[in-house]
C-alpha cells in the first residue's frame, strides 16, 4: 500500500484591522482635504504657475488620492467591503465609518519608498453603504492583499411572504376568519 504526502498549502491568518472610534470620519476628511489641498499646489507649481485652475488642481489632486476599486457585497443582513491593499500591513489601514459611508487611509506608518504617497497609488478610498449600516458591528481584517469590513445593515427589510395577502387599498385590513360552532 503506498501513501502520498500532502502538501497543505499555510496561509497566514487574517490579520486584524482597528475601526477608528465615531466621530473620526471628520478627522480622515479633513486630512484627505489637507492632502489635496498640498498635492494641488504641488500641480499648480509644476504646471508653470497659471491662475485660474484652481478647480481642475483640486480635481486631480483629488483623483490621484481617491482610489475607486472599491466593491460592496451584500450577504443576507452583512455589508462586505473590499479594498484591494497589497504591501500594506493592517496597522497601517485606518477605517473610519457611520451610517452611510466609509472612508478608509492606507497612508498611516507607510515607507514612502515601498509605497510612494505622490499620486501615483490612491491613499484614500471612499464609498457609500447601500443602505444605513450599524457602525458598532463593524470589524475589518486584512488577508491576502485584501482589506475586508465587515459591516451589520441597520435594519433588514422583512422578506415578503408570498402566502399572506396584503390589502391593496386604504380598506380596514381583513378579519380572521372565526370557527362556527355546529
């Protein structure tokens, strides 16, 4: 009889990611704010200095801090967000969130050798909860180059039974039907 070895391929374990605390939202906004404030001057010195694009600086210093890759799955009362972030370790992700949205920075701690904060690969990734979410049970992890939050929907609209009859118009709704004696 001959045995085959298995080789069972070790993946390493979630890692851990911090939810920053309410109220931090306005915090990473108004850094986000700061660096496109700083990255639009920046375009404005390297493009000769012209006045009047103010507007089209802000623009692209926001688009080259803001990523888009960004995706939202719904798995029955869960919201699943994921965020590609390959090289970044999970203390350098910070995640801030509330009811309708979640800014995430992968800029925190990050050697600007390895990962270049000029532009040229987004920091900041924003996206919108497709219905209101419950902050508190949020928690993220980091796997495989893969940034996950995990987030509960607020309330969950009840499912529709098929088999019970819903009034139409503004008419009293129906009576139960009552046993006869006989």
């Amino acid at each position: 009889m001959s045995t085959t070895n298995k080789t069972v391929q070790e993946t390493e374990p979630p890692k851990k990611v911090n939810i920053l605390k309410a109220g931090s939202l306005e915090q990473l906004r108004s850094e986000l704010s700061a660096k496109a404030r700083d990255m639009a001057y920046f375009i404005y010195q390297n493009s000769g200095e012209q006045p009047g694009r103010d507007l089209g600086h802000w623009v692209e210093a926001q688009s080259k801090l803001m990523g888009t890759a960004i995706e939202i799955r719904e798995s029955g009362p869960w919201f699943h967000c994921n965020c590609e972030v390959i090289g970044i370790e999970q203390a350098e992700a910070r995640v801030a969130l509330d009811e309708t949205q979640v800014l995430i920075n992968l800029s925190g701690g990050i050697d600007p050798n390895f990962f270049p904060q000029d532009g040229s690969v987004p920091v900041f990734y924003w996206a919108k909860w497709p219905q209101e979410v419950d902050p508190s049970t949020a928690a993220g992890y980091v796997k495989d180059g893969m940034l996950t939050i995990e987030v509960k929907k607020k309330f969950d609209p009840p499912a529709e039974n098929p088999l019970v009859e819903r009034p139409t118009s503004a008419a009293a709704p129906p009576t139960p039907l009552s046993k006869t004696s006989g």
